[in-house]
C-alpha cells in the first residue's frame, strides 16, 4: 500500500497535493499501522511515496524521521517530472549537488532509524548512459488495463496497445500478439512504442536524461473517457472480473 506524501509538513504536503489533508492521513496510517502490529500481520506492506522537488526536497529527512513515528518501513523517493511550464520552477534538473546533501542526510537516518530508503539515481550518475529508458520488465510482469478498457504499455503512457474488449479474456489479451509485439520491442531503441521512448515511469526514466525531468507538450496520462459506449467499458470490466474469479 503505498501512501503518497509530499511533505513532512502539513503546510508543505496540502500545497502540493491539492485537497489533500496531511494530519488525517498520517492519523490514518498510524492507526492502521498500529492494528497491523495488534493482529501480528504480515501485511498489507506499506510505504511513503514522496514527489521529490525543489519546494519539499529539504523536507526528505524530515518523511524518514515521520516513517519511523508512524511505523512505516520504507521511504521511496520519486522525481517530479514537469509537464507544464508553471511547474518550472519546481523541478530539479541540473540541481545535483542540492538533491544529494539531502539524499545524504535522510540515508543516514534512515540508516539509523532502521527505515528502508529508496532513492533515483542522482542526474548523470546513473548506468543507462543516454538510452531512452532503462530496461523494463513490465510487459511480462504487469497488465494495465485503462478505465476505458484499453491495454497500455504501462500507467506512464497514453498509448495503446489493444482493447480489452476485443478479446475473450484478460488471458487472452495478455497472451495477444500485440503483448507478444510489445516484449520483443520494449528494450530495443531503434522499435520500442513511442511513449516508452520518452519514458519518465520511476522505476524505468533514465535520470541522466533532461526528458525525464521536463517534458513540454507531451501527454501525462491517457483520456480516460470511453471511445464508444459506457457499455462496452462495463462488459470489459465485467470480463476481467470474471476471470479473477477463475483464478
């Protein structure tokens, strides 16, 4: 379960994530955190996913010190990838040297506090040189399947790979020639989608790219809107489900 703060502050969190409300969500997972460890359960796993950006970078430490508060195990660290010029001033490309003081701090007390941090690579440093993206395992790991019943290359891309719907079961799809198409594609520079040539997805953007920090005009998420009906996304969604309960 991963909780998506973007401050260790109120002030900070609620002015990034619009609508949010930070003391009602840390009062929310302490209390889960808490019935956790009264049931001695192993799960469910949970982590703060933290935006990293130039307004709340300081603030690293800071979501370390409130895991251990709150009984979290894990830290994980995203980049904010820009899309609109507003947000400019927010990102931290070419900000190197500010990113690993900060980076620097919070894995020493994440050290010290027992608490799991994971961190990108800092910009330059990282070993996928100048490729698109780096090598991506989702296409035979995951499945994802838009609102609107289209098959995407991952939660990163608008574009698509087929429609759920035209096919007799999810197993189907997933062993379709598009999905079959897609792996042989992926990792390859010169035939991967096009969307992945732009890759900013956290586990896969190369970081020594500025195209993973900034990205000017290009689409942030899919048009989730349904191409044709409302019913046609009903029946994909009861088809999926009806396969899950095969399983």
């Amino acid at each position: 379960m991963a909780v998506s703060l973007d401050g260790s502050t109120a002030a900070t969190n609620d002015s990034i994530r619009k609508g949010g409300n930070f003391l009602r969500e840390v009062d929310s997972v302490t209390a889960l955190m808490e019935e956790k460890k009264r049931r001695g359960a192993a799960y469910p796993y949970v982590n703060f996913v933290f935006t990293a950006m130039k307004r709340n970078i300081s603030e690293l430490p800071g979501m370390v010190a409130l895991a251990k508060r709150t009984g979290v195990p894990e830290v994980k660290v995203v980049y904010l990838t820009v899309f609109d010029a507003s947000l400019a001033g927010e990102s931290l490309l070419d900000m190197q040297d500010t990113v690993r003081d900060s980076f620097a701090l919070a894995s020493e007390l994440a050290a010290a506090e027992g608490i799991k941090l994971k961190l990108p690579e800092i910009q330059g440093e990282g070993e996928a040189g100048g490729m698109p993206h780096k090598p991506c395992a989702f296409a035979w790991r995951d499945f994802y399947i838009g609102s609107d019943c289209f098959v995407r290359p991952c939660q990163s891309s608008s574009e698509k790979l087929l429609g759920l719907k035209d096919y007799g079961s999810p197993l189907e799809a997933w062993n379709s020639a598009e999905m079959i198409k897609m792996r042989a594609t992926v990792n390859s520079e010169e035939r991967m989608p096009s969307g992945c040539l732009n890759c900013y997805h956290s586990s896969c953007a190369n970081w020594n790219l500025k195209s993973s920090f900034v990205q000017y005009g290009k689409t942030f998420a899919p048009e989730w809107m349904p191409v044709d009906t409302g019913e046609a996304v009903s029946e994909g969604l009861q088809a999926v489900v009806a396969e899950a309960k095969k399983t």
